[in-house]
C-alpha cells in the first residue's frame, strides 16, 4: 500500500524556485499555495518510464482540508539516487 507523508523540505525548495524563476513569475503573482508529499511507490508512465514527481490542482472539495492551491507528490523510490 502506498504511503505519503509530507514533505515541508521540498515545499520550502518550490518556493525558492516560483522565486527565481521568470517563468513563474505567474505564480507569485497569483499567490499560488504549494503543498508536498512523499510517495514511497515507484512510479511509472504508461510507457514504463519512472515518474520523479507529479503536480496536481487540488480540487475544490479538499480545499476544506487544506489552503493550498496546488500538490506536488515525489516518488522517492524513484529519485533517491539523485542525491
């Protein structure tokens, strides 16, 4: 069974990013909410390749769960010899 946990590093880096980047100007302006999670499955493409992260608009009904606008989910099996 996957599992999740959240992953406050990572948001803290997309942050950063939305900050330097140009090309997301948009998002700063806009204030967009960042929330990260960890997954701990190893994630495939339909063409088998490995998925290193998806982004995801969170829809209206789990904004009572959450203020975030927008989920960004890490296959850490996936990613842990990038480190």
């Amino acid at each position: 069974m996957e599992e999740f946990r959240r992953a406050t590093g990572y948001e803290d880096l997309a942050y950063s990013i939305m900050g330097q980047e140009p090309e997301l100007a948009m998002l700063r302006a806009e204030n967009v909410k960042v929330i990260c999670v960890v997954s701990d499955a190893a994630e495939k493409d339909r063409n088998g390749l490995k998925v290193y992260a998806k982004t995801e608009k969170i829809p209206p009904k789990y904004k009572l769960l959450t203020d975030a606008d927008v989920m960004i989910t890490i296959y850490e099996n996936n990613i842990m010899f990038f480190f």
